[in-house]
C-alpha cells in the first residue's frame, strides 16, 4: 500500500490482490482502521470499489481533504476510479 504514489487510489481490493490475498478487501479494511494515530501509510488513498470513502465520522472529510490536496476531485465522498485508480 505504500507504493500507491500521490495523486492516486487504489481499491481495498487492489490492496489485498497486491498483497498476494485476493477476496480479503475487508482484511484490508481492518488493517488500516487498526493503524495507530499519526501513521505514515497513505492510507487515505484506499477507497471502497465504487471509489467512494468508506470511513465514518470526520474521517471522510479528513479522507476526502487528502486527497484533493494531492489533486484528485471528490465529488459527493467519491473518486473517479477511470480517472484516479493506480495500476501498477
């Protein structure tokens, strides 16, 4: 995950395809909610397979800030993932 380069977004299921776990989004998912507090895995720039954030409370806002510091546009809590998706 830490490979994603700035500017853009990978899936929770891109992340585990690339850790060599495919059908495990949701371990993903868990992984970074566990991250502690000030970590330095961009782990804003992972999104649901829609492209939409998928934190809750101020996350989102903290999510979507991120990104559209890095230039990428949320629209609506949502990614363009043609325009934004990482492929390595």
């Amino acid at each position: 995950m830490a490979a994603i380069p700035e500017g853009s977004v990978a899936t929770y299921g891109d992340v585990a395809r690339f850790a060599g776990l495919p059908r495990r989004a949701r371990m993903v998912g868990q992984v970074l909610a566990a991250l502690p507090a000030g970590s330095r895995l961009p782990w804003h720039r992972v999104l649901r397979a829609d492209g939409r954030i998928a934190t809750r409370d101020d996350g989102e806002t903290t999510q979507a800030l991120r990104l559209e510091a890095e230039g990428i546009l949320v629209r609506a809590g949502q990614v363009d993932l043609r325009r934004h998706r990482w492929q390595p």
